[in-house]
C-alpha cells in the first residue's frame, strides 16, 4: 500500500483562489499521468476525482471491457492512497469484506484471545467490482462503511483511514445471477456514472498499447493532505441563493406525489414518465458536485452551468421511470434533459417574465 505522506503536499497556498489555480493545475497534471495508462474517458475521471473531492461515492456503469477497474485502480495510485479492490461473487460474505475475529494465543502464557483481522475495506480507495452480483446482506455490509466510516465488529466499532471512497461498477447488461441494489444504497452513491465505447481513434490507440512491450505507470500527482485540502477548497466555495433555488427547483420537479409550489414548473416528460422522484440527497449532491466542478475548472464560484453540467450522474439513479417510460423506451437521462431544458434558471417561465416586464413598464 502506497504511503499517503510518501510525497510533499501540492496544494499549499492558503487563500482560496490561489489554492484554486494550484488545484487546477495539479487537476490537468493528474489527467495528463491517467491518460499514460487509459485513452480516452476524460469526462468519467472528471467525475470519479469530483465524487473523492466531495467526500462522496461512486457508481460506473458500462459493459466489460471499457478498463472501469484500470481507470479506478490508476486514479488511487495517481493521488498516493491505498487501493483495494474486492471481487463481489454470490458467495461473498460481509466478515470477506469487513474483516473477522480469530482467536489468537499467546504462546509465552498460553492465553488466549480474540484479534481482530482487518478485511480489504480498510483502504482509501476501494473498487467493488461488479457489486451487483453478490447477496443483498453482503451489499448491505457496505452501507455503514459508506455513511460512518466505520465498521462494526462484535459490538466493536473500527474506524477506516481517511479519506475514504466507494467506487463501485456494474454491468449494465448481464442481468442473470444478479441482485439489483435497493435504492436507498443506491442514493448513498452521488454519482451514477456511465462509461461508453471508446471513439475509432481511441480504440487503435488503446490497441497499440495493450499489444506491445511496453507498460504506462501513472506517477503520483497529489498527496492525502492535497487531497484533505481539496475537500476542504470544496466545502468553502460560495453559491449564490438563486443557484442554490435553481438546484431545489430541478430536484422538486421530479417529485410528482407532490403538487408543484408557486412558481415551480413541471415539465410534461417528467409528469407522463416518472413513477418516483428524488430525494434531499439529490439537492445535496447537486451543489456540492457543482461546487467540485467550479473548482476542478479553476475558479471559486458556483453558477447554474455548473449545475446543469453535472445533474445527469446526480440525478439518473435517484428518479425511477414507470411501465410508460420503458413502453416507449424513455430513459432517465431523457427525463433530465427535458428537466433541464424546461426548468427556468432564475425562477420565471418565459410567460412570467413577459408579464414581469409589462407591469415594470
């Protein structure tokens, strides 16, 4: 396991904005090392690095063979923290991830006593491979890890090493042999990220390397205090009311057990095809992912575009579509385009807006 501290800090100045151009440009030094060893795939190591800055987990969906445990396994070595990775099988165990008690004795005295031996869980990084595939009890030994950070053994609580992400992946195909995640785990993830096919050019690429002599190492590009500091960079970042309104606005709409409040739209996509909609976690995820953007991109203020731009991995696994969605093979993503199409960032329709003008007139 790699030593977090085994490098000098990156992040090291103390004002907000200048810690910010110094995490942008060690942003664009840790994409550059990634695509030494994956091709491609820019966009899902942005949203893996905004999911660890926020303190937050993550889900890759894609089909076997798009290098989802590579991409992982490459971005904890990238940012010097420990990296465990644990296969989920339909015999897996929840001790086989948490860990177990073994009695242990003293040879000297001949006493015996229970030691606790840690399971792969206690890392900084961990990659739950095709999560889907193993019993409901062992997925659920995973919910105290990712909400406390802690495992709890025999009524004894084990804190894991800081910082601490889930990144898990599922195969979105297979379906035989699986148990689907309930959505209260899933909604404990805030991200619900997709990774597709590479492009024609990507893929000779990518063939060229996995053919040849030669192996890419990523090199370590930022410490776990750079990252702690990151975290930290994040939390800070000031959002206005209105973007904050607009982030509420999109989340409400998809509620529609609910009636829609004064001045809140609801477009007719989300009212024909969805059977549930998102929870305050969505809310939350949705600032605190716009706040990670605004940062990776190199400034210190969230806006609406920050919002939009990252409301599809928030969003897609926390709304549940009907029989009518599937019927006409409307997807989730489609809901929250129409979402963030219809949805007015400051609040009026456009019909509003001319009414607000006339009587300003």
């Amino acid at each position: 396991m790699p030593d977090p501290l085994a490098s000098s800090a990156v992040i090291q100045a103390t004002e907000p904005e200048q810690a910010v151009a110094e995490v942008r440009r060690a942003y664009d030094t840790l994409c550059a090392e990634v695509g030494k060893v994956v091709v491609g795939q820019s966009g899902v190591v942005e949203q893996l690095l905004m999911a660890m800055f926020c303190r937050g987990h993550a889900l890759v969906v894609g089909v076997p063979g798009l290098a989802k445990t590579l991409l992982i396994s490459t971005i904890a070595r990238s940012v010097s923290l420990g990296f465990s990775r644990v296969q989920f099988t339909p015999d897996l165990m929840p001790s086989d991830i948490t860990g177990t008690e073994v009695i242990e004795e003293d040879k000297t005295t001949g006493v015996r006593e229970l030691r606790f031996v840690k399971g792969p869980i206690f890392a900084n990084v961990i990659l739950a491979d095709e999560i889907n595939r193993t019993p409901p009890k062992t997925q659920a030994a995973l919910l105290e890890a990712m909400q406390e950070h802690q495992v709890t053994v025999s009524g004894v609580q084990h804190r894991l090493p800081q910082p601490f992400f889930v990144l898990a992946t599922q195969n979105p195909i297979e379906q035989e042999g699986t148990y689907p995640l309930p959505e209260a785990q899933l909604d404990r993830f805030m991200f619900n990220i997709k990774i597709g096919y590479p492009t024609e050019n990507e893929e000779v690429e990518i063939i060229k390397r996995t053919t040849s002599a030669s192996e890419a190492r990523a090199s370590a590009v930022l410490t776990a205090a750079d990252v702690a500091r990151v975290q930290e960079l994040v939390r800070e970042a000031p959002v206005a009311e209105h973007v904050i309104r607009y982030a509420l606005r999109l989340v409400r709409a998809t509620r529609i057990k609910e009636e829609p409040g004064p001045g809140e739209t609801r477009p007719k996509m989300v009212s024909d095809y969805l059977a549930w909609g998102a929870g305050p976690r969505a809310s939350q995820n949705l600032i605190l992912a716009a706040k990670a953007k605004a940062v990776l991109s190199g400034s210190f203020h969230v806006t609406a575009d920050h919002i939009r731009a990252i409301a599809h991995p928030v969003l897609r696994h926390r709304i549940i579509t009907n029989f009518n969605a599937e019927a006409d093979g409307v997807t989730t993503d489609d809901v929250i385009d129409a979402l963030l199409e219809e949805t007015p960032v400051e609040g009026l329709s456009a019909g509003d807006r001319r009414k607000m003008d006339s009587v300003m007139r």
